[in-house]
C-alpha cells in the first residue's frame, strides 16, 4: 500500500509517496523550500506542487510543526501564525481534492519509528524526543499515539526544558557537545521521573553523532537513536493517513 507523506519544516516542505509495507520512500523525495513568510496559503500551493510533480492521486498525511486537534491547528512553531485556529485537514482536503490527514511533526516521527524504526514491536511506553530549533516530543504506549505531548515546554530550572537543551544551543552557543549532552540527560532524568518510559528514542539532526555523547545518559530507560532520521516525518504523515488518523 502506498500513501503519500508532506513535512512541512521551518525551512523545507518535503514530500514523497511511502511503501507502507516497508516504510520506504518510493521514488525521489521532493523538497520546495518553505515560502516566506509560510502562510497557510503559501504552503498549501507548495504541497500542491509536490503532490502534483508525482501525479498523486489518493490520501496525503501532512504534518504541521505545532499541536492539531481534530484537524485544526491550535499551536505554530517556525510557520506563520495564521495557522492558528485553521481547519488545515478540510482545507488542504478541498484544494488538493483528495482526503487529507494534518498531525504535528513530532508525532508523525513517534509514529514511523515505531511501526518502522527504532520503536519498532517495542512494548510499554516509548517516548521520542526530537532535538533541533527546540524539543519535540511523542508519546506511544504499546504502540498507540498519546498525542500533542509538549515535553519540551515542561518547566525546568525556571525556564522551558528546550531553552536548557535544545539541540540549537550546540551551534548557537558554541556549547562543547559533551557539556550539551550533559544538559539533555538532566532533562531525560526529569522526564523519566515524571513517566517512566520504557524507551527513549532520541530524534533530531543532531542522533547522527549519538554515539559520540551517548555516555553522558543515566536514565534507567534505554535510549536509542531514531532510525529513520529525516524520513520520519513523511514515513508518519503517510502512516497516519493510512490508519485514518488525526493524531496531534
């Protein structure tokens, strides 16, 4: 089975139809560079466009980078604020005239790797966290999606958790990895106390050097690095619409 998969990024708008046997992209990814300034009808004709370069016809997921309810955006992060308050999954259903699920990226990845990646027939409570502009979470129990999980916005040591260990602050702050690293396990430790995951899977640009700051974790859950990196998003949104989904 194929469906089609959109991430919309702060500076990309990706897409591409995925083999949802396997979880692989089919075909070449297409990406547009988000318009500026990304409003809803900006980015909707740049989905258009890519939907249309595969000659797609059939239901497209589509990811947002803020919290969706039933559809409608209630939150935006790196997209223009009149996202607020729309009805993203009718309207991209009545422009593209073809049946369209809306979730927050976060949620998306949460869902791809755990049908097709690093969570994959992982049982109990699996929390990933994506680290990048801020922090970016998905909560799953025995699979399931809890969805629009805010962990980054946690409050922690006066602040919100990403302002201490966004993986930003490595390139802003010029901060060692290592000192950085240090950081996120506090927050894990934190996040841990307060859920008690089974399994965290730790997402973002900056997994690709897991392995060079995996020593400074401490959580009594196991983390491991997502696997499907900068597929994930698409790979979600498509699983998404495939199950009828409408996940925050």
């Amino acid at each position: 089975m194929q469906v089609f998969g959109i991430d919309i990024g702060g500076t990309g708008v990706k897409g591409a139809p995925v083999d949802l046997t396997t979880g692989t992209l089919v075909g070449k990814r297409t990406r547009i560079p988000t318009p500026q300034p990304s409003t809803p009808a900006a980015v909707t004709e740049t989905i258009a466009e890519i939907v249309a370069r595969h000659g797609w016809h059939g239901p497209i997921g589509v990811t947002v980078p803020g919290v969706v309810q039933n559809g409608i955006v209630e939150t935006a992060a790196n997209i223009d604020a009149g996202w607020v308050g729309l009805d993203a999954a009718a309207a991209l259903s009545d422009r593209l005239e073809m049946r369209v699920t809306v979730l927050n990226d976060a949620d998306a990845a949460g869902l791809a790797e755990a049908r097709f990646g690093a969570a994959r027939d992982e049982s109990g409570v699996v929390i990933l966290l994506t680290f990048g502009t801020g922090i970016g979470s998905a909560y799953l129990y025995e699979g399931r999606l809890i969805p629009n999980t805010e962990l980054g916005h946690l409050r922690f040591k006066g602040q919100k958790a990403e302002q201490y260990a966004a993986g930003r602050l490595v390139k802003r702050d010029e901060m060692e990895i290592d000192w950085w690293a240090e950081r996120v396990d506090e927050v894990l430790v934190y996040i841990e106390e307060l859920f008690w995951p089974d399994l965290f899977v730790f997402g973002g640009g900056i997994s690709k050097r897991f392995e060079t700051y995996s020593h400074h974790f401490s959580t009594r859950a196991r983390i491991v690095p997502a696997a499907l990196r900068n597929k994930a998003g698409i790979v979600g949104a498509a699983y998404a619409a495939s199950i009828g989904a409408e996940h925050g």
